[in-house]
C-alpha cells in the first residue's frame, strides 16, 4: 500500500543538552500524522519502534528513509542529516515543503 502525502514545515533543532551534535527534525503536521496512523494501523506490528518507512522527497533530493513517533506531541518527526542540509542549503528555521510516500 503506498500513500503519497505532501505538507510544509519549518526544520527544528532537538539537542539535549549532554549531546555533542544535534538532530534537525521535520514536524509532520498533526493531520498527516493522523493518517499515517491511521494506515499503520492496518498492518501487522513489525515495525521498530513504530517507524514508518516512506520516500522523501525536498526540492531536488529524494531518498528512502523512515518517520519516527514523537512521544511529546503525537506526531511524527522526519530527521534530516546533516549532509542532506548542506546539500539542500537548508538549516534550522528554513521552511521546506515535503513530499511523502508511504512503502
């Protein structure tokens, strides 16, 4: 089953303060959260942790990678590496528009 899914959002920063690099997140908006859920929910528990495989795709770059649940506020997070933001030209607080597919 694939879904493909589209939002905007602005990149976050989430760094403890004992760690010695930080993670940039995605927020996936609650409604898109809700309908990844929602198809989750139709398929046999296997996945770790409750991550989502899907194909991201952010201007020019498209790869496999996977969503993780955020405990705190019900949604998903996306991580973008490092080397994808230097790619990209993008950083913290920069608003980027985001194709998800569902696989």
């Amino acid at each position: 089953m694939t879904q493909d899914l589209s939002f905007s959002a602005k990149i976050r920063l989430r760094s403890p303060a004992t760690a010695k690099a930080s993670w940039h997140f995605v927020h996936v908006p609650v409604d898109i959260s809700n309908i990844i859920q929602e198809t989750q929910a139709l398929l046999p528990k296997k996945r770790w942790r409750k991550s989502v495989k899907v194909e991201v795709r952010i201007g020019f770059y498209t790869r496999h990678t996977s969503l993780f649940p955020d405990k705190d506020t019900g949604k998903y997070l996306l991580p973008l590496k490092k080397e994808v933001r230097k790619e990209l030209r993008i950083g913290e607080g920069d608003e980027v528009f985001v194709y998800l597919k569902l696989i």
